[in-house]
C-alpha cells in the first residue's frame, strides 16, 4: 500500500475513533437523569424536611430517575438568592416552593417563567379561586400546591336548631341562604330551646379571633380587609357583631381553641383554625362536620394560606421541574402531603382520594369553602414587625364596640387611620381582597 493511502486510512481511522469517543461521551450524558435543585419556605421543620427528603422525593427518583436537591429557605433568604442567581444568569435553581404573596412578588419583577407554556395537568381540577390567584403580572406564575385555613365546625346536634328556610344542605353545600344573618337566626334558636349559648370563637389571649375579624366578617360586610375599615358598610358590620355577640358562650374570652369546647359540648357551633379543631374531629368523627363559613352582603370572606410552584427565569432544569409539579399535584402525594403534614390539597381530585376518617371529613369541608362561588379569598398581610399592632387594632376594635358598647364610629375612625400608616410605614401593598 502506498505511503500516502496508508496516511489517508490512519486519518480515517483516527477520526472515526474521534467521532466515536465524541459520540460515547455525549451520549452518556445524554442518559445522565437531570438533577433539581427545589428551594422551599415551606415543610421546613426538620419533622417535615425529612418526610419531603424520603418518602416523597426518593418516590419520586424511583418514578423518574429524576434527582431532587430539597433546600430548606427562609423567605428573605430566597428572594436575595433568587434575584441574584437570575441577574448574574447562573441559576441554580430549577423549582421553588412558596407562599402566594412571595410569588406574587417574584412575578412582579420578572423572575418566574409563565407556566402557560407548559400545558394543563391533567386528571387535576384547582378551585377557581386558587386558578386565579396564581396568574398574576400577565402570566401564570405558579401551580397552586397546598392549603390552609380556618373553617366552621358543627356539632351534629346543631342541626336540630336550624332556623326556617335553612336546612342543613345549605350550610354544607355554601348555598346563598348560608348567610351571617342564617348564623345569627341559628344561635338565638339554639340559645331559646336549650337556655345556652352555643355558639363559640376563640376569643382568649392566644386565640385566632383578630383573624375572624379581618380576614372574614371585613371581607363579607365590606369587600375589604383594611381599605374599608372605616365606611358605613363596617358600621353596619359592628351592629352586627353586637348582635351575635348576645349569643354567644360567654367564655369565648378566655378560650384560645375550640377543640375542647366542642369535645364538652360547651358549644355546638365554633369557628377557629384548621389545625386548632383537628382534635375535635380526630376524637369523634362521626359527631363533628367542617362546614364552609356563612356569606355577607360583599361574599364569602374567609383567609386562606396558599402555597404554590414556580419555576424561575432561565431554571437549568425546567422540564423535569415540571415533571415535579406533576407528581406534587398529583391526587396520591396531595393525601400524603395531608396526612403527613397537614397541608390540604389543592385540587378537588385530591380530596376525593382522602380515605374515610377524620382527615375526609377536615378536607370536605375546606375544599368546599375554597370552591363557592362567592369566595372572597383574603391574605393575611407581611407587615414583618408591625404584625402585632396590626392585630392589636381589630381586637382592640371589637373590645371597645362590643365589649365595652362605646360608639362604632367615633371607634373605627380613630383607630381606621392607625391600620393604614402601619402599610403605609412599612412600604407593603394591602393585602387582598383590598389590592
């Protein structure tokens, strides 16, 4: 063979070896699985970190093949890294998990891509309320993920006082006869034939009551958290509370759940967190129903915790985030999720795969609520430090008004002016319904 075919064949071979080598490497790490980093605010506590870490996450691998890098984050610290990663284009992170006003505030400066892109999930219906909250700035900023709230619950017995014209469907069901007025017209009923006051809030230093008052009758008797704090609508919100109040157990003042009230009987009707009438429904399941709260002139105010899923600008592994998304919102990790950490699910789908027990009868009920039609979904708001004198405010309201009879609107126009200068202090948005 000639000298210069062999030098020809050698070179062939060489780049075919070349190609080879090339093709080898590229394929490997082709069939590399992607690796996730999912920085979370949420399941931080190490109880939950280790129940995300295994069995959720591990699951999830099995499924996928997909690794999952689970950073527990505070929400300053998020925020800080997030807009850095993003403005210096290394982005680390491919999935965050976090509440809606965090999202909220991401989506306004650009920071997470517009999920539309992606599809629909299918097999998985969100309430209408929590769909339009997580499109926010013109995109749809995140999968909403987890729930929770505070809700009625309703000691069967209760039912034998209905008022006329309210049957026990329209409570469970949220239809418009399920009115403050309805709530008003049951307890005297209740109070008239058993000579009690049987209906309960938590009312004691350590109980939840400003939350009634901001994130639940504002709402309904005015359309507003804080904005409306000072108007006719809140005057008439006030008379009504007076009223009310003369039904109520009296030691409503010193409770700070309701739980062990509604376990004695103490009360037939009580209105409190999720987490704080868990108890009641555990120990007696078949005595207890969690019913959607009443509606007023303005809805169906009520507060809920939502969390979401988003994936940031420019996220390494978007794909397999959504992949992630998909298996989070999924009907069987949504009831491990409520079982494991008390989280409720965030689609309708989810809560009918709840087995039968206590937890069922605790996700009907919040789900419900979520879905009327009349929903006027509030916010608590991020004042940081100035979150006590926020809830200072209401309670100081309702002891003055109700507790001591002084004038509604010589009340509410002196401490109407207060509230605001504490957003307006702050530099925060209101919360909604208000924004």
């Amino acid at each position: 063979m000639p000298i210069s075919k062999k030098i020809l064949v050698l070179a062939l071979v060489i780049v075919i070896l070349i190609v080879g080598v090339a093709a080898f490497f590229f394929l490997q790490q082709q069939a590399q699985p992607a690796k996730i980093v999912w920085a979370s605010t949420q399941l931080n506590p190490p109880k939950e970190r280790t129940f995300v870490e295994d069995p959720l996450l591990k699951d999830f691998k099995d499924e996928t093949g997909i690794e999952v890098e689970f950073v527990p984050i505070s929400y300053s610290d998020l925020a800080t890294r997030l807009e850095a990663e993003i403005a210096s284009g290394k982005v680390t992170i491919s999935l965050v998990g976090e509440l809606h006003g965090g999202l909220d505030l991401f989506a306004s400066k650009g920071l997470l891509e517009d999920l539309t892109k992606y599809g629909t999930l299918s097999g998985r219906t969100f309430p209408p309320v929590l769909e339009q909250y997580s499109k926010v700035h013109g995109i749809k900023a995140y999968v909403p993920w987890m729930t929770a709230t505070y809700v009625m619950v309703v000691n069967k017995k209760a039912f034998d006082y209905l008022p006329e014209g309210l049957t026990k469907e329209d409570v469970m069901s949220a239809s418009d006869k399920w009115t403050y007025d309805a709530l008003l017209a049951w307890a005297k009923n209740m109070y008239e034939q058993t000579g009690e006051k049987k209906l309960g809030f938590p009312v004691g230093p350590k109980g939840l009551w400003h939350r009634f008052l901001h994130g639940y009758l504002y709402p309904s008797f005015t359309g507003a958290q804080v904005k409306n704090f000072d108007s006719p609508e809140a005057v008439e919100m006030w008379e009504y509370l007076k009223e009310l109040w003369e039904y109520v157990n009296p030691s409503s003042t010193t409770w700070d759940a309701m739980a062990e009230p509604l376990l004695k009987e103490e009360v037939l009707i009580a209105w409190d967190h999720t987490a704080r009438i868990k108890d009641a429904i555990t120990t007696k399941p078949d005595q207890f129903i969690v019913v959607p709260v009443p509606r007023g002139p303005k809805g169906r105010g009520f507060i809920l915790v939502v969390a979401g899923l988003a994936i940031p600008k420019d996220a390494p592994n978007a794909d397999a985030a959504w992949k992630l998304i998909d298996y989070l919102t999924t009907p069987e990790v949504q009831v491990k999720i409520l079982e494991n950490v008390g989280f409720f699910p965030s689609t309708n789908e989810a809560v009918g795969a709840v087995p039968s027990g206590p937890l069922k009868v605790m996700a009907e009920g919040v789900n419900k609520q979520v879905g009327a039609s009349d929903a006027v979904l509030a916010m608590i708001p991020s004042l940081g430090p100035k979150g006590g004198d926020f809830t200072r405010i209401y309670r100081s309201a309702f002891e003055r008004i109700v507790l001591n009879n002084e004038d509604i609107q010589t009340v509410i126009s002196e401490l109407g002016p207060q509230l605001m200068a504490l957003f307006e202090e702050v530099g925060a948005p209101l919360p909604p319904p208000d924004s």
